[in-house]
C-alpha cells in the first residue's frame, strides 16, 4: 500500500462542467439528486443476483458491511457516474462512510422522519468542508410504487436547525420519489427522509453507499478482510476511499 500521505490528492476540488455545477446547485438547495443510469444493465443484474444470494433468500434485513458479502457488489464502490458528482460536491478527499443493504418486506409500516446523523444544524453554516456532513447514494433495485412504498423526502430540510417530528406525518412540500432499477438517488444524510410502508406482496431492496470528506470518522472501521484486500490492492483513490488514512 502506497505511503498514506502520496493517496492525499493534490486539488480539493477540480473544475467542472456546466451542467455538473447546476447539479451541485440543485443539491445543496434541495438535499437530493437524482441520477438516471447509475447503473449498467450489466451492472444491475450483478447486484440483483448478489443481493438475492446475499441477503434475499435468507431470514435477513440489513447487511451492515455490503462490501464484505460478496465482489459483485464492488462496482458500487467507485462507480463514476456517482463519485463524479459526490467529489463535485464534497470535494476529492472522499472517503466511504458506510456501505449497507436493507429489503423491506410487505407488510413493513411507515418508516418515522428521521436524519442520518446526530449532528446539529447552525443556520449561520460552518466552515467548507463540513456540510453537507455526509451524502447517501440509494441504489434501489425495485421500482419504487405507492404500494411498495417510495422514498419520502422534504427537499430544502437539510438545513432546518432542529429536529424531524416524531412518526410520519405528512408535509404539504414533501416528495415522494419514485425510484427505478438503474438509477440512484443521493441525498444529504440530515435532510428529513423516510421509508413508505410496503402494502405490496413484494420486498423492496436497496442497497446504499454513504460518503463523507475523508477527514470526519466513518463508521465504518474497514478492517474486514476483503475490505483489507480490496485497499492494500487497490488504486489511490481506493486507498483513500476506503479508510487508508487513519489520523491526520
């Protein structure tokens, strides 16, 4: 493995595009973004079938190190079409915050509001760097439906200085996103969220991959042998992703 200070890259943030920066303005206003073609068929019959063989077929709802089940869900790790626009975003010391799976199986309610982090918010903001605290890339590998139950947002809430209400009432502003295979959607880990109730007589499944600039703690602590392997093996950017910095 490289020395860990050669992984540091050597520009915060790069120059970018036009139509790259109107997303990066998008999300820091509403806290979500949608991407379309996220995923190659290719690479969306890899996860499907490794998600099945991982997690589908057993008696089980979360996996908490995606990574450590099986290879094919690799592709997730530095998938360009994603860490293009989270490196847009928080800048090119991007580190892996988490890397998880959940099915949702019928009959499963409403999920409560909820914010992904402890953290509170200052409505003066803090230094750069610092916010968004971490971004999360849903890769939803159903359709998202009213029965099945979508992904329940309130865009702009990444910045309200208090708390989600309790339960799952509704806002006149929310939004329900209707996610499908391919896409992912990425949103700020502290704008209000929830998990529609699944009333169909099918799972819902999503894996998820959480980012953050590479100098906050994950929670992740990547000491799980393939994620050894994958680092001790892998490219800068891998190294740097997946913990190869352990202090500053």
């Amino acid at each position: 493995m490289s020395n860990p200070t050669s992984i540091v890259p050597k520009r915060l943030l790069d120059e970018i595009s036009p139509s790259l920066q109107r997303e990066v303005d998008f999300f820091l206003k509403w806290g979500y973004l949608i991407v379309d073609n996220a995923l190659t068929e290719r690479q969306l019959r890899d996860v499907t079938s490794a998600f099945e063989d991982c997690i589908g077929n057993k008696d089980r709802e979360f996996t908490h190190q995606l990574i450590e089940e099986d290879e094919r869900f690799d592709c997730l790790l530095e998938n360009p079409p994603i860490i293009q626009r989270m490196k847009a975003i928080l800048g090119n010391c991007l580190q892996l915050h988490s890397a998880t799976a959940r099915v949702t199986r019928p009959g499963a309610p409403d999920q409560p509001w909820h914010r992904d982090g402890p953290w509170p918010v200052s409505p003066e903001g803090t230094p750069f760097g610092s916010l968004p605290g971490q971004i999360n890339c849903a890769y939803y590998l159903d359709e998202l439906t009213a029965e099945n139950g979508p992904l329940v947002i309130l865009p702009g809430s990444q910045r309200a200085p208090f708390h989600p209400p309790a339960g799952h009432v509704e806002f006149g502003d929310q939004k329900l996103v209707f996610a499908t295979p391919g896409q992912a959607v990425i949103f700020d880990g502290w704008l209000f969220h929830r998990g529609g109730a699944n009333v169909s007589k099918t799972d819902r499944r999503v894996c998820l991959l959480c980012y953050q600039n590479a100098w906050m703690k994950s929670r992740e602590n990547f000491d799980s042998p393939r994620i050894k392997k994958l680092r001790e093996e892998g490219s800068p950017e891998r190294q740097l992703l997946l913990g190869g910095i352990t202090s500053w």
